[in-house]
C-alpha cells in the first residue's frame, strides 16, 4: 500500500491536481483537494510505523508498562 511521501503517492496526488486545474480550480485549491481527496481513501492512508522503533522510545509506547 503506498505511504503518504512515496513516489507512488505524489504521483497520483500530481494526476488528481492537473485534473482539478483543469476543471478550472485555482492552483492553491486544486493541491488542496488532491491532499484531502488522497488523505480521505483509505487505501492511500499511512499504516503507521513499521517496525518497533519506528513507534519512539520504548518507554514511552502506548502499552509499555515500564
């Protein structure tokens, strides 16, 4: 599943803005609603950290008792 800030990701977020540029939204707006039309699909959504550091120090993750 492609992550928010892969090459996959900003490709699409690229083809969903020239598509609202086209439709006549302005620049600012057409990358605005590319992000949130991307951010609301859950396919295009983070799964969030990946290994066991990536979820910060480890007496500081949800759950940790010490």
């Amino acid at each position: 599943m492609p992550q928010p800030g892969s090459k996959k990701y900003d490709t699409k977020r690229a083809r969903l803005r020239k598509e609202a540029e086209r439709s006549g939204i302005s620049d600012q707006d057409a990358n605005d609603a590319a992000n949130t039309s991307l951010q609301r699909d859950p396919h295009w959504q983070s799964d969030g950290p990946r290994t066991e550091r990536g979820r910060g120090p480890k007496g500081e993750r949800p759950g940790n008792t010490g």
